[in-house]
C-alpha cells in the first residue's frame, strides 16, 4: 500500500473562442498521480444560450499527450451557462483518474455558437502515487 500525499494545482488560462485540447500539467517521469477532483472557475460570466455555450472535460492525454480518454464521468458547463468567480466541480470517473509516469492531463475545450475569451482557472486536485479515484 502506497501513501498518497493531496495537492491542488491551479492552472489559469485565457480561454480559445474555438474548440481546442490544453496540455495542463504532465505527471513525473518518476510517478505517478491520480486526479482525484476538478472545479473550473471563470472570472466572468458567461450567459446561458442554447445557441452559444462551452464544454469542459479533462482527458488523459498519455505520454505523447495526444490521447483522448475522457476523465471526468460527464462534460462540465453547457447551456446553462457560468456564474462568474463561482466553481463548478468536475467528477472524476472512478479507474479514471491515473496519470502514470509521464502522461499529460489535457483539457478539451469545445465551443458552440460565440463564446467570448474568460479566464478560466481549473483547480486540479491529485494525489502523489494511486489514489482514490485510481
């Protein structure tokens, strides 16, 4: 059995006005890291649309961060819109959340419609080693 120590990692960034993956963080060549927990938080609000709305959902994206496998059980955001400087959690899918040695944990951004450049800041919580939500 492996003890695992939590850390949050935030990671601000300009949001794309079009569908885009972002390379958050990479786990060490000598470890591994599980994501345990996720909130996104824009510094401004996005209104609800049908028409014009955004998507996030974090994936593992392997060593060549490239891979696409789904992290979270469910997208985060949609047509209800963002209440600015209010997180909005992510679920981490249990056995989904293993970042092994070397391996990108990327966010897919995707867009429908118009949606204005935020700040979006996403807290990432990990594990050192094979955590809970491994």
């Amino acid at each position: 059995m492996s003890i695992s120590t939590r850390k949050v990692i935030p990671v601000s960034i300009t949001t794309p006005t079009a569908d885009k993956k972002i390379p958050l963080l990479k786990a060490p060549s000598d470890n591994t890291w599980t994501v345990e927990a996720v909130d996104f938080v824009f510094d401004t609000a996005i209104a609800a649309s049908t028409a014009d709305y955004a998507t996030c959902q974090l994936e593992n994206g392997g060593t060549a961060g490239t891979d696409t496998t789904d992290i979270l059980s469910a997208v985060v955001g949609g047509t209800a819109g963002w209440a600015a400087n209010t997180p909005k959690a992510g679920a981490v899918a249990s056995g989904l959340g293993d970042l092994t040695a070397g391996q990108y944990l990327n966010l897919d951004w995707d867009v429908t419609g118009t949606v204005a450049a935020n700040r979006l800041t996403v807290m990432i919580e990990i594990s050192e080693g094979v955590g809970a939500k491994a």
